[in-house]
C-alpha cells in the first residue's frame, strides 16, 4: 500500500508553464497517478449508469435539504448513517454501494481507515471563486449537475490567489482554459499540504449552478 504523504529529501522543482500536471483516463489504475510529483490532478472519467442516476435523482427532491458528514471508516455503519439522512433512503441503494466503494478505494489507496466524507446538495456555488486547498489531497465527484472547475497553471496567476483585494491581480489569465470535471468523475486534487506540493496545489473553484439546476457533491479527505 501507499502512504497518505510521500516523503521525498527535497522538494520538486517547479513545474515549467507548459507542462501537464493532469492525468486522465477511463480505468481506476489513473488515480495513482496523483502520487507523482508533477501532478496536481488526476480524473478516473466515467458515465452514471441508469440505477445510480435515478437513485441521485431521487435524493433531490424540490426544497429538500442534504448535508451529510461521516469522519471514521468505510464500514456498514456509515452506510446506515447516511441511509437516514437521505431524502428517498428507499430509492438510496445504489448511491450508497457507489459511495461506499469509492470511500473503500481511497481507504485502500492512501493505507488509511479514516475518511472523512461529505455529501451535500448545492443550489449555490459553495466556492465560487478560484482559490487552493491547504489540505493534502481530496476526491470530488458530482452526481448532478456541473461539475468542479480547475485551472491548467500556464492560465494561473498565483499572485490572486487568497483573499480578494483591489490591488490583487485576475487569477486566471486565459479564460478559455478552464477545465470542467464531467458528471461521475472521480478527482484526486493536490492541495498545497502535500509535502513537496506547497504553493503548487491545484486551482480549482465550484461552478455557479444555472436557474432552476441543482448539484450533488460527494467530497472525500483520507486519513
């Protein structure tokens, strides 16, 4: 198994402007990826199957409100926990085996039997403006609606990052570059707390869902 940090005698060099830092693919084995000093991202892309699109469905009932949290392991206890808070629990089967599956992944990935987890419906952007994670690394993955934005570092500028001034350049400096996550994705995102990673971690931000539209974001800290 791997560890949550790894541990290297010095830090890496910057990335240059033009060099990937992502990793996509359609299989699991792109995850690990994230474990490479180059890269801040890395996307297992998939489709929702029919089951697990109605079963989302289902837990997004008009003015219904979902924000779950779970920090322990991914055991049958958390499963149950989130049964009772979710609007359909009786429609929930297939959401709770694909949380449950995705939470062990990571578990087994990181050499971990804590995770935290949440699981929230947002009407809202939850964080609309670009900006990095303090924390080690994080998945994200939408159920519905749009999915999470991120910023290619050749479209960055980090002197914008943190709270807004007046005097603070525009963080992105190409719009045309931002990267969107697609529905059923799952994202490992560096943040700035993985050791050698510090001032490198991923810019990302939470898309402004559209009129009438709502998202479902499941979001995932091992250890």
């Amino acid at each position: 198994m791997v560890a949550l940090l790894p541990m290297t005698p010095d830090a890496p060099l910057p990335m240059p402007p033009d060099c990937p830092h992502w990793a996509y693919g359609d299989d699991i084995g792109v995850l690990p990826r994230i474990f490479e000093d180059d890269i801040t991202l890395a996307v297992m892309e998939r489709s929702l199957p029919e089951a697990l699109r109605d079963s989302v469905a289902a837990q997004l009932p008009p003015a219904a409100r979902l924000d779950w949290h779970w920090r322990g392991a991914p055991v049958e206890a958390m499963r149950a926990d989130l049964r009772r808070h979710l609007p359909a629990p009786d429609r929930a089967a297939a959401l709770l085996d694909d949380i449950g599956t995705i939470a062990s992944a990571l578990a087994f990935l990181f050499d971990t039997g804590t995770i935290g987890i949440r699981l929230r419906r947002l009407d809202e952007a939850m964080c609309p403006r670009f900006h990095v994670d303090n924390l080690p690394v994080r998945l994200v993955t939408t159920y519905a609606g749009p999915g999470s934005e991120w910023l290619p570092e050749h479209a960055v500028n980090r002197a914008g990052l943190g709270a807004p001034r007046a005097d603070k350049p525009a963080i992105v400096t190409d719009p045309a570059a931002i990267g969107r996550l697609g529905a059923g994705d799952l994202a490992l995102l560096k943040g700035d707390g993985w050791i050698g990673n510090e001032g490198r971690g991923l810019v990302h931000r939470s898309p402004r869902p559209g009129p009438g539209e709502t998202r479902l974001l499941l979001a995932l800290d091992p250890g």
